[in-house]
C-alpha cells in the first residue's frame, strides 16, 4: 500500500469509487453519475491541502500503482456533533479492494502520522450506524464509539481516540 497525495489523474478512480452504489450505500445512496462529480471532489481535496496542510490522500497497490480509494484526514471547520475545528479520519475504498486489510492498514498508518505531526491530543471518526465493516475498522485500530448522533439525516456512531490512547495501542501492536 502506498499513500499519497491525491492528484487529479486519480480522476477515473475517483469516478470507480465514488459512482457505486454500494460504495454510497451508508453515505446517503447519492453517488456519482459524471467525473466532473469526481474531479470536484479531487479538487476539494486539494484545497484542504492548501488551507490546512491536509486533506485525503490516495491509496495505491505498491506492486502496480492501481488506484484503491482514499484515507486520511480532513479539518473539519463545520460543527458536527458539538465539534468543531478537529481531525476526522476516514477512508473510502473500491469495492473490488474491500476485505483486504487496506482500510485497516491505513488507518493505522493515518493515525501514526497525525499523532506525529498535528499538534492535537485527539482525532474523531464518524459511520453510519449500520456501516458493521466500516465501525469494525475503526474500533479494530483503536478507536471508541461514544455515542449515536444524526449527520445529514443518517444515524452515525461517533468515534474517538486519544494521543494516549494511540500510544498505547501502538505498542501492543508492535509487540504483536
């Protein structure tokens, strides 16, 4: 797995993922139907890295380059949840890459990098309610559901992890 910098050549992958509808299952069953969709996206994303020195990044098989999806982390200056101003880890996958460990992978790579390098003691995550595979991942690496609340009309699990929290995980899984 490689992770990088999201780059509008990423734009047919982009449209892969984003215009399944499985893949938007759990995000409001609205996906994609143009690559100007998709290359908005992209650009989006793009801005984040200028505004905050972040945004998403692009995931890659190392043998051949192929696009996977996306992880990492976006700034989240809209309130959400009683949040606001924090760091939001996600990630989003084709379909045909799902249960082969690259979700998990590189939410642990995302986490190790942003305890690393932001100056904050806590990162969020929210999913959908019913999103199993997705709320596995997350509570796998480390992260705890705290409560349910409502986004954009769908039932989510908020999530959260410390800095401490981290540590401690990361260790164990380095023992392992």
């Amino acid at each position: 797995l490689i992770i990088r910098e999201l780059l509008p050549t990423d734009l047919e992958g982009m449209f892969e993922l984003d215009s399944d509808h499985e893949v938007h299952r759990f995000l409001g069953n609205k996906p994609f139907i143009s690559r100007e969709e998709s290359m908005q996206m992209i650009n989006n994303i793009r801005q984040q890295y200028i505004d905050h020195g972040l945004g998403r990044w692009a995931m890659t098989e190392k043998t051949n380059g192929e696009f996977i999806g996306w992880t990492g982390f976006k700034y989240m200056t809209e309130l959400c949840n009683g949040h606001i101003n924090y760091y939001d880890i996600g990630y989003r996958l084709v379909k045909r890459f799902w249960g082969k460990g690259y979700a998990s992978e590189s939410a642990r790579a995302s986490l190790d990098y942003g305890f690393e390098n932001f100056n904050t003691d806590m990162i969020y995550a929210m999913a959908h309610l019913h999103n199993h595979a997705s709320l596995h991942i997350l509570q796998k690496t480390g992260l705890k559901c705290i409560e349910t609340f409502e986004y954009k009309g769908l039932p989510c699990q908020w999530l959260s992890i410390s800095k401490e929290d981290w540590a401690s995980k990361s260790r164990i899984l380095n023992l392992i």
